[in-house]
C-alpha cells in the first residue's frame, strides 16, 4: 500500500479533488483534527488500487470551506457531521442539516472541540514561606 501526503490549500481543493477523479480515485472518507484556538486540520483520503491520497487542509475555525459535495455526493454525509462535532461550515453542501445531522439541540455544540483551559498557579501560603 503506497500513502501519500499533500499539503493544499481551499483555493486549490476543489481543482485537486476533480482531477483526482477524474484519475480515477474513490473518495474514502474525511478526518478531522482540532489543532486550537483558531485552526483545524482536515484531512480528504482517497483511494485507487491501493494507493492513497491524502491531502491536509489546515483551515481557519471561523472561514468556511468548500463542499466537495459537487464532486462526489457521498462528501456531504461526513462533512454534515464535522459541522456537528467541529463547528466548521462548508459551503455549497449537496445535503445541508445545519448542523442536525447527529446532534440534537440539547447537546452542547462542537463536542469535538477542545476548549483551552487555563492553568493558575497555586498561591503561596504563609506556611510555604516559612
């Protein structure tokens, strides 16, 4: 199995991703991973006689990113649930739950997400100094 990485940009995805099938590649899934405060890596998987394609997107939170949807339908499911977990929008969305997909109401949303914490130091007790 040969694998292989990518580094790309949202400008050129959608280009790569169409001579991708083009070429003759499935689309496998998509992987998300929460980097912090403002950025989130993206990971697109692709597949063809054993040989895999990834191509990594570092996105900022808050900008969206194009749906690949318009190139292979079966994208929507699995960025309908990163909108879920993450947060992250996509635009153009075959299939749009507005971030329904898995979640319901009741759930806090972007579970995935992780949320800085911030740790203070303990104060010092007249006993420490003595």
């Amino acid at each position: 199995m040969i694998h292989q990485v990518e580094e790309i940009t949202a400008d050129a995805l959608i280009g790569k991703v169409e001579a991708l099938k083009k070429d003759g590649y499935r689309f496998v899934t998509m992987t998300a991973t929460d980097m912090d405060e403002e950025n989130i890596d993206i990971l697109y998987h692709f597949d063809k006689d054993l040989n895999l394609i990834n191509l990594r997107l570092t996105a900022k939170k808050a900008e969206n990113l194009p749906s690949l949807s318009g190139v292979y339908l079966a994208t929507f499911l699995v960025e309908n649930e990163i909108r879920d977990q993450f947060g992250l929008v996509f635009d153009g969305l075959a299939v749009d739950f507005g971030g329904t997909l898995y979640m319901e109401d009741s759930v806090r949303p972007n579970p995935l997400c992780r949320y800085t914490v911030v740790q203070s130091k303990p104060e010092e007790s007249a006993e420490q100094g003595a």
